[in-house]
C-alpha cells in the first residue's frame, strides 16, 4: 500500500552517496492544514516504582501517574507547526482511563485545543500497540483524519516505538519516525532525520505521521494563566459505547507476569562528603571494579 505514495528522490549526499531527499506523497488529496492530532500515553511515573524483593514484580500501588515523557515533545512539535501552517485546532488523544485527565491537563496548558480519552470495553492490560493503534485509528477517522499527528517515538514504560507507524498504516497515510527537527509549510512538513551516516531531509505530504523523541525539541513550561486556562479546556471521555473498536479491541496480549531484569547494582550512595571528596570516591570505586584505567 506504501508503493501508492511515496516516491523517493535520490540526490548525492556531501559524501557522495547518501539518499537525502524524499517525497511522501499523500494517498489523496491535500488541502489547507485545520487538524493537528497527537497521541499522549498516561503512564507510572517508572522512576518511582520499586521492586517487590519476594517476587521481583515491580509494585505499581500508589504510584503516580503522567505523561510520557516524549509526549511532551510531540506536544510542543505539533505547536510549532500549528503556527507554522496556520489556524489548526490540536487534539490530543489517549487510549487510557479517565484519571489521564489530570496529566492532560499538561498538554492542554501547553497549547493544546481539546483531550479525548479513550476508555475500552478490557483492562489496559490486554492492549498491545495494534489494538491501540486499531483504537487511535478509528476515533481519528471518526472526528476526521488530522492532516498532521505527531506521536513520541517510544513509550517511557512498555517503549514498543511501534503505535505510531501501526496507526499511519492503519489510516493509509505516511510516517516519518524519528524526526530530528520539522519544519511546517502550508502544503507539507518537511523532517530532518539521522541515516546513520548524515541526514535525511524528507518532504511529507499532509496527511502525514511524525514521530519525536526527546532530542527533537525542548517542551515549552506553560505558564500561570495558561496552566488556569488549561481547566476550562474540553476533555472528551469516549467510553467504549462510542467505536466498536473500544466495545471489541483487537487484542492478541496474555500478560502472563510482569517482573524486573536482575540488576547487579550495588546501590552505594555517598553522601554528607565535599563534593571533591565524593568524585574522588567514585573515581577509585571504579578504577577497583576495572570499569575506568588505572594510574
Ligand atoms: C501489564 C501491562 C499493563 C499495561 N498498562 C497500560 C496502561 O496503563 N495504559 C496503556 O495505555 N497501556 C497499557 N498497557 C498496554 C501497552 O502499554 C500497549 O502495548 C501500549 O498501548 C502501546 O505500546 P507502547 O507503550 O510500547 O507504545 P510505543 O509504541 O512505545 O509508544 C509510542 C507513542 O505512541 C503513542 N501511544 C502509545 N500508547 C498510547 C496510548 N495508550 N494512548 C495514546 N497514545 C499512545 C504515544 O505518542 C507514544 O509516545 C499495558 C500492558 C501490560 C502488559
């Protein structure tokens, strides 16, 4: 289906030889940009959770939740194209339970116009990222496909980096991951990303699928009054009598048991000493594991 819209340009790279320059073509279509989406994932907050010593399985009672971390970035990627092309309403969409609210309170104060939960019919731990993406689709395709979505490219706790390529495909539409740095035009976004040995620039078409890791950007602090004004913004929840998707989700995943990688740390914690005499510390703790030279 891909073979239907894009079209590569090959062009010599500084080197000689690097594909620099692509086209992704749109299936159909083009029009001016009036809906920015991006997807935000309403996750523990991983540094606070602790291991259970009897049963290695991390314990995630009483642990807050937030949104994960390149979200943020997506986030502030899609308003700066949103004032790139001009006029767009941006959404933000999550597949979770309703107490995502408050992390999204977030990204509405950060500029974003609207928040859509999305609450299945199973816990959100049978979702694997095609039932997920299955889910964003349909709600995307129902309010309208955006002519741009930005997505992070991993999650902070299951880190899969496969819902947003899933969910351009299952829209039919292209997808850039991993862009380094976008620029929007009224008629495409135009995306840096790494080839490993220099860069690719690639001209996206609308509608397009770009996704964003925390290199990409620095999400803006939105301030007092924007934060206040965020509470007044909508938060839609669509429980699962809204999409057949949400009522049945495509789900394949059995977890079976969650439990933490061993881990040889140490825990060494050095504290109440100078600051020199801590590096030096640290220095002669690793010289005697054989991790740095010796003198
Ligand atoms: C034990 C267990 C518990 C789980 N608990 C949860 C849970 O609390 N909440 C939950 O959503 N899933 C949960 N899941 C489902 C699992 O996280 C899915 O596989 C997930 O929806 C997608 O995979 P990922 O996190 O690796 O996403 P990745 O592909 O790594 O995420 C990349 C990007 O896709 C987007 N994205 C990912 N997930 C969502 C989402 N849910 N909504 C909107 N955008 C998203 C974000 O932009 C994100 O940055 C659980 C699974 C298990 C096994």
């Amino acid at each position: 289906m891909r073979a239907a819209w894009l079209r590569a340009h090959a062009r010599e790279g500084p080197d000689g030889g690097a594909l620099n320059t692509v086209t992704l073509l749109p299936a159909a279509g083009g029009g001016a940009v009036t809906r920015i989406a991006i997807c935000a994932k309403h996750v523990v907050d991983v540094a606070r959770v602790k291991i259970d010593k009897e049963t290695n399985e991390p314990i995630l009672k009483g642990v807050g939740k937030k949104v994960s971390v390149a979200d943020k970035n997506a986030m502030e990627e899609a308003l700066r194209l949103k004032d790139a092309v001009g006029g767009a309403q941006l959404v933000v969409y999550t597949v979770g339970t309703p107490d995502a609210k408050d992390s999204l309170k977030e990204l509405l104060a950060m500029g974003a116009d609207k928040a859509v939960i999305l609450t299945p019919s199973v816990p959100l731990s049978q979702l694997d990222s095609l039932a997920t993406a299955t889910i964003l689709a349909d709600a995307m395709r129902a309010d309208g496909v955006p002519q741009i979505i930005v997505c992070g490219d991993a999650s902070e706790d299951d880190t899969s980096s496969q819902v947003g390529p899933r969910l351009a495909e299952a829209l039919g539409i292209s997808n850039v991951s991993i862009a380094l740095k976008t620029t929007g035009h009224t008629d495409r976004v135009e995306v840096s990303r790494d080839s490993g040995n220099g860069t690719i620039t690639i001209d996206a078409r609308f509608p397009t699928l770009i996704t964003v890791t925390e290199e990409t950007n620095k999400p803006r602090l939105p301030n007092i009054m924007q934060i206040m004004a965020a509470t007044k913004k909508p938060v839609e929840l669509r429980g699962p009598e809204t999409l057949p998707s949400l009522q049945h989700p495509p789900v394949g995943l059995v977890p079976v048991r969650v439990v933490a990688l061993p881990s040889d740390r140490k825990g060494i914690i050095l504290k109440d000493l100078p600051a020199a005499e801590m590096a030096q510390r640290v220095v002669a703790d690793l010289k005697k594991a054989g991790l740095i030279g010796g003198d």
